[in-house]
C-alpha cells in the first residue's frame, strides 16, 4: 500500500524521536489497541505495510482493503462494559 492510502485511510503521521526525519503511521482503534505501519526507513518500492499493534505472532497487512475491511468491521463492532 502507498503512504497516501495510509493518509486516506486516516492513519496519523508519528515522528521517530531518535531519528529525526524517520517516521511511522499509526491508527488508533480501541483503547491501547491499534494499527501501526512501518518506519520509513522499512519502506521498500514505496510499498508500506501495517502491523496490529503489539500483537504477538505478528499480524501484518500489505493491501490497502485488507486495511481498509480490518478498520470497518472495528467501526462496526459494539464496545461492551
């Protein structure tokens, strides 16, 4: 997916503190639950990919309407307390 998908899709730009020009995106979804993509620096053909996370195996995503379908059906779920 390219960085103007991730924008459209309505990740936020974060800096890399200990990198001054290197940054990631990063899409909140629920509480301490959401999608982060790669560095810029990991960008490879211009292609990003994003990651649920800290989640533990690695939950990667490489299209842009796997993202797309994975935020929507969040958007969709119910929060029960």
């Amino acid at each position: 997916m390219t960085e103007q998908q991730l924008i459209k899709l309505g990740f936020d730009k974060e800096p890399i503190e200990s990198y001054s020009e290197d940054y990631y995106y990063f899409y909140p979804l629920v509480g301490e639950m959401g999608l982060i993509s790669c560095a810029l620096s990991d960008v490879t053909d211009g292609k990003w990919f994003v990651d649920v996370f800290d989640s533990y195996p690695t939950i990667r995503y490489y299209e842009y309407g796997d993202v797309l379908d994975l935020i929507n059906a969040f958007k969709k779920g119910k929060i029960v307390r």
